[in-house]
C-alpha cells in the first residue's frame, strides 16, 4: 500500500500534466481540421445541388419528409427519425441561398 503525503507530488507528475497538455494541442488541432473539411463538403454539395431545379429538390425534400414521418409513426429510434429528415434540410438549405438569378 502507497502512502501520500499532502502537498508532495509523484517526479513523473509534471511529465503527466505535459503528455496531457500535448494531447490536448493534438486533439484540439484535429477537432479544427475536421470541422474545416466538413465546412468544406458541406459547401460543395450545397453548390452541388444549387444547379438541380426547384421541383427536383422539392420533390428529393418532400419524399425525405415522408421517410422521417414514417420513422416517428413506426416508432423508430430518434437517430433514424433524424437521419430521415436531414436531407430535407439540406435540400431546403441548396434552395433558400440559391443566387436569385438562377433560381428556376
């Protein structure tokens, strides 16, 4: 059994508290790296789907609409409730900053 001593610290605890510091710069740099490339997709495929016609996207929205109302009606779990509906935000995102000029 250790005894510790108030105030009195382990020699390797300074090692410690650096690995953890270092783990936290590395995590923190990969969090930013993720959230750009997710920024970046997410930018491509909303100019991606600016080109397809209003009645397309309405139409992929409103059948994305329908998948996630039959998931809250069958009682599916919230994850798939959500995984349904989210194209249709998506599509409502590709329609509402769509230039003016080429909305159709």
């Amino acid at each position: 059994m250790s005894m510790r001593w108030p105030g009195r610290r382990s020699p390797s605890s300074r090692t410690r508290t650096t690995d953890q510091e270092d783990h936290d710069a590395r995590l923190a740099g990969r969090v930013a790296g993720a959230l750009r490339a997710t920024r970046t997709g997410a930018q491509g495929t909303t100019s991606a789907l600016q080109t397809l016609p209003d009645s397309t996207l309405m139409s992929v929205a409103a059948s994305s609409l329908g998948v996630g109302a039959g998931f809250y009606l069958a009682r599916a779990p919230r994850l798939a409730i959500v995984a349904g509906i989210v194209p249709a935000l998506v599509m409502a995102a590709a329609i509402v900053l769509r230039p003016i000029s080429r909305r159709s």
